[in-house]
DNA sequence: CCGCGCGGTGCTCAGATGAGCAGCAGGAGG
DNA sequence: CCTCCTGCTGCTCATCTGAGCACCGCGCGG
C-alpha cells in the first residue's frame, strides 16, 4: 500500500492514457503502440490510475432514482425489485405522488400478458394508478374490502377498475367492506358471488401492490379504521405492521388475530402464494413496519424515497 | 439514437451489474452467471449503462495539475510534456512558486544521469531551482549572461550553481552581462576562458529550462533591460517573445537582429539542438509570446498555469 | 569481487471480450 | 392466413486481456 510516487510526467500521460482507454474506448494493445509502451505497461498505468483515483468511475443516475439504495435495499432483503426514488421530503400527497409513477413503471416495464395483478387498498397504490400507462391485457383482481375513508380518494373498487381499464383486462371487484362486526357478517359476504369470484382469482395472481401500515395512530388506514377494543388486542399481540390486511410482528411473522375472522380480504397464507408482491411506503415513521414487512418474505419488492430507505437500512 | 426506454427496474438491473462490474471488478462471465443472464447480455446492458450516463468515468487529478488541459496543451503543440498547474489567479510571486514546484517535480521526474542541464535565466526557473530535489549528478550549464534586475532573486550564476548544487554534478558557468553595449565587447567576452568553456557544452545540453518574454513593457526582463533604440528596433522587425534570449515572430519563426550580437547566450541554431527545452510561462498577458514559443519548434514542454493554458488554446 | 534481493519489465497461455452473424418471436400489412 | 420486417437473443471466432512467471539491471552487503 506504499504511496506510489509519481510526477506530473506520470500523471499527464496516465490521464492521456486514460482518456484514450476509457473515454475514446481504445483496445490496450493500439495504446501502447500510439505511445510506444507495451501493452502490459499500459494496463499497469491504467490500474495505477484507478487506485490513486485519477480515474473516477461513479454509477449515478440524473432522474429521481437513487440507484446506490436502491441496489442496498434490494441485496440487504434479497428483493426482486427495488426502487428507491430520490426526493426532498416532502409532504405527503407530494411523495405519494412521487412513489405512484415510479411505481408505474416499475409495473409497466415487469408485467407481462401472462400476469395476474393484485391490488390492496393503499393511498399510494391509488396515486400509482394514476400514473399507469397502458399495460398488455392484464386481469386485476381486488384483494381487499372497502376502508371508507371520509373524503378521501378512490375506494378499492375504483382503483381496480381503473387499472383494469388501463390494461384492457378483466376486473375482479367487489363491494364489499374491509372490516365487519362480526365472523359471520364476514363469512356470508365471503359467499357473496361477487366476492368468491375475486377470491377464486386469488391463487393465480402472480403480482401484487400494497401499502405498508404502521400499527399506530395515522400511520395505517385500518388502524384508524377498527374499534379501541381491537386496536389494543393487536397491540397486545405484537401487531407491528400490516399488509394488504395481513398483521405482523416485528420479525416479519402472520400474527393471527380475532380481528382477521372479521375482515374481507386477502389472508397471509394466500399473500404467501403470490410470487411477487409490491409495497409502496413513505414516511421515515414507518421505518419499523417496512422491516417487519421486507423480513416476512411475503413481499417481492418496495417502491419507497430516499429517508425512509435510509431509516430502514439504518443509516 | 432512438431514447432507449428502460424503467426502474432496468435502471436499477443495470446500476447493480455495473456495480460489480466497475467497481468489484468482476468479469462479465460471473455477473452473467451471478444474474442469470447471458454475457452478451450484460455486456449491452453494461454498453448501454455508459452510453444513458448512468455510468461515468471521469478522469481528474486532485493534485493541483489540470489534467485535461494539459494533454490538450500537449496534442495541440506535439510537445512531449506539458503540464497545467491549477492555480487561481494569484499574484505573480505565489504563481512563480507553483510553477516552480511543478517544474522541479517534472524535472526530478525526466532527469537521467545521462543528461546535461542547461538553465536560462528567469525568475520562474529562479523558483524552480529552490524547490529542486536531488538529481542524480547531471552536469549543470548556464545558457545566457547575468542581467541585473535590481532587488531581484538571484542571477543565472547563482541559479546555475544552486542546481548543481542539487544535482552533485559540474556547474558550467561564467560571469558576464547578457547585453553589451556593443559587438565587439561581445565577441571580447565570449573568448574568455570560463564563457568559451560553458558555450563548449551547449551541443552536449539535452534538456534546458527557459521563461518566455512577451516583447512588451514589464513583459520580459530583457525588453526592460535593453535601450529604447533596441526596443523599437525589435519592435519593428515584428519579434513577440523571447526564450532565453532567442527572439521569435508572432508565426515562431526565430528573428535576427542587431541585438543579438551584442548579447551573451545561446543563439537560435544552438537553442535547436536542444532536444527538450522546458519553458516556464505564467500570466494571462503572455499568451501571444507563448503560443509564438510553442509554435516555433525550439520548444518540448511546458509547465504554466490554467489561466494562461486556456488563453493559449483560445478558450 | 561475487551473491542476493528488489523493483520493474515483458512473456506465456488460458480465459474474457467484442464484432458480426444467424435464429427466432412478435407485429404489420397484404 | 401468410410473409416480410424488425428487434432481440445468443452463437462463433478472432482478438484482447490478466495472472503468474522469468528475466534483467541495479544497489547492497558480505
């Protein structure tokens, strides 16, 4: 590791060498004969140069993606696909904004006519619904009920639909709500034909959007959606973070709850079965939720910004 | 040239492959095997990843040397070094210094035993001969005559001596002015012992070091030095610059003139045989006199500053 | 004086690489 | 329906490239 000493001489023809080489993309061999060097000395100035950093290779991208996270967070949880967008933090719509049409290119550039498309009911799965070019023909099937959300966006109905009109494929929707009073409300709309021939659809989806919620106060729709009583009884549980409805603890496991007897939509046993499911956080808060979620290994791949990765990568 | 459309997860593929590639330095074969593609496949991904800008390869010296500039010096001129010293604009004394150290490097650098030295006088070759490192004893001969600058540093003797000091080899020197008032002092001094002696080495000189006068007031020490008949003579036979006391026309062209028999240095012809004569510009106003120095073949390298580099190369 | 070690150089040869080409799938148009 | 066209893929083969090795000249110490 002995600093190499070398003059300006040295410098000037390693950086035309260089420059030649990596720039002008010249073989070694027609370098070392234009400067009458062999080519084993040039490749040895080439190597010099790139240790002593005269020669600078940075992988960067110029458009609001941070590749550099985005290959850490894919490796770090052995994703499919991770995209990490590059934006000030911003509020909420904003970033949800920003999340959506990344989102929808990421779907647009991996679906194929052959793929079956799930989607949860997330505010950041409606804003990427917006932003979706046309995809090839792709059936949509709803995963979840309807979270009324006083004077928010689409419902999840709405959602698929409008993806199912982006693709030209079938939608699979229904009416239905995403929590009831009790088991048997939910065990008789599960028989509804609506309902059962979206759930039919559930084994052949191939790919899934979802949010990711914090089991905390405005940090998940449902959270905010359930009575007291249930809210303390996941607490109790350990119930970190959810998915598509799906509860978990922090080191990633399904927890079962009374809770989900009471709900319409997709269980962990079939969110397990879909090979790639997308997730769709924002905000630094959640950072805990998206590690349970990414360590579950139900999830395939995460569209998120640069501080929540940051927080979750833990730098 | 069609705008290849790659979404994120393209983007994110092709960041991660030219990662490792790049970076870990792993052959295309593996990455091919490790992300069960082919290898031509990563070979275009890798192609086109340097073609989007995703990629870049940047070639800079964080050293104080304009790397860039100085190979365009150099390719422009066909000079066998050149070396641009990345100084703000400074005043003369702190760019004289930079100069210096950048030169004495270059010379430590290119020097061989074998060689034979000749040093003109100026007073970037004064500051470069200050921060000389030992050379491996190369004889040391003085090319021109001492001319009194009043307070200045010290003459072409002292110069002479202080780098044969540095080097452990013979110093070649003698004391008379550079101009007499008339020829025939001239020839008077150029038989004596000690001058006749230096002036036998001047065929064996392989490398020299000069300054470059722009023939303009406070330009040159010699222009300052001479009569007002020979200013205006000068003037009028068309001479821009002069390295060490060799006059040259805006075309580089070496003029002849009455002057010349009246000084004691080396003469054009003899200037030509030198096989790298190194100069020392400095100062945005010099560009006319450089670009005649460099144009005129009796010049090999260059050490200056990026000021005048760019007004050299017109940009 | 010789032997030794060391830094620097260029060689060998196997493995990596690029240019060009053929095959194939998908879409447009007859 | 067929045919052409286009874009993409992976192949062949000649060339390029890197790891390791042998050599050479130099300086040092015996």
């Amino acid at each position: 590791m002995a600093e190499d000493h070398v003059g300006p001489a040295g410098i000037v023809l390693s950086a035309s060498i260089a420059r030649r080489y990596y720039l002008d993309g010249r073989s070694k061999v027609e370098i070392a004969d234009e400067f009458g060097l062999s080519r084993f000395k040039v490749a040895r100035l080439l190597d010099a140069a790139r240790r002593s950093g005269l020669v600078r290779i940075e992988i960067r991208h110029e458009g609001g993606i941070d590749v550099d996270l985005s290959v850490r967070l894919r490796d770090r949880y052995g994703l499919q696909h991770a995209v990490v967008v590059d934006t000030p933090d911003d509020d909420d719509a904003s970033l949800r904004g920003h999340l959506g049409r990344a989102a929808a290119g990421l779907l647009a550039e991996v679906v194929t006519p052959d793929d079956v498309l799930g989607l949860a009911w997330a505010r950041a799965v409606s804003a990427m619904a917006e932003a979706l070019p046309p995809l090839p023909g792709t059936p949509v099937v709803q995963l979840t009920g309807v979270l009324s959300v006083p004077g928010g966006p689409d419902t999840s109905v709405d959602v698929v639909r409008g993806v199912a009109r982006a693709s030209g494929g079938t939608a699979y929707v229904f009416y239905a709500p995403f929590t009831v009073p009790d088991a048997a409300t939910a065990a008789a709309l599960r028989r509804q034909p609506e309902v059962a021939r979206a759930f039919a659809q559930l084994p052949h989806v191939t790919r899934a959007v979802a949010g990711v919620g914090l089991w905390a106060p405005g940090q998940s729709t449902l959270y905010d959606a359930v009575s007291e009583e249930d809210r303390a009884a996941l607490d109790r549980l350990g119930v970190v973070a959810d998915v598509s409805g799906v509860f978990l603890s922090a080191d990633g496991e399904p927890v079962a709850t009374g809770l989900a007897d009471r709900m319409i939509g997709i269980g962990a046993e079939q969110l397990r079965q879909i090979p790639e499911v997308l997730v769709l956080p924002y905000g630094t808060a959640k950072a805990p939720a998206v590690r349970a979620a990414l360590r579950s290994g139900l999830v395939g791949g995460i569209v998120t910004h640069t501080a929540l990765a940051h927080a979750v990568l833990g730098d």
